[in-house]
C-alpha cells in the first residue's frame, strides 16, 4: 500500500458510522465509486471510496462501533491513554 496514510478519521455518532481518509494534503480526489465489501459480518458494513484513477481513497464503516469495538473511539480522543496500559 505504498503511498496510502491514515491523515483523517472521524466518527458520526447519529448513524454510527466512521471514515478512515487515505488521501494526503493537497492530494485530495473526488470518489467516483463505492464498493461494499461483503464479508458475511454481522452488524458493520465497510464501504472502499475509490478514485478516477482507480486508488483508494478511504474506508467508510457503517455499524463502526460493532466493527471496531465499543472503545475504540474513546481511545482516539486527545489525551487517552494507548492500549494496554
């Protein structure tokens, strides 16, 4: 994955939804497709924004707290402690 970085992450508590941006400063690109990844999971759905070009762009999860955990959130905020400790 040459080239992608997490530079953006936010969660929507309304819809319980998070987004994982992949695009680097001054790089941003408009999604001009989604794929829905099924995987059989129950309670999350992953959604890949992909560009023109065929990279991608970022990671929509629908149902984030079952598929990331119910304190994965708490732990992003400033201040929190890592994991583990």
């Amino acid at each position: 994955m040459e080239g992608h970085v997490v530079v953006g992450f936010s969660w929507d508590d309304e819809v319980d939804a998070a987004y994982l941006s992949l695009e680097a400063a001054g790089q941003e690109a408009r999604s001009v497709r989604q794929v829905v990844v099924e995987q059989g999971l129950v309670g999350f759905e992953v959604i890949l924004d992909v560009g023109a070009d065929g990279r991608l762009l970022g990671v929509e999860l629908i149902g984030a707290e079952a598929a990331l955990g119910a304190g994965f959130r708490e732990r992003l905020r400033p201040g929190a402690a890592p994991s583990g400790t």
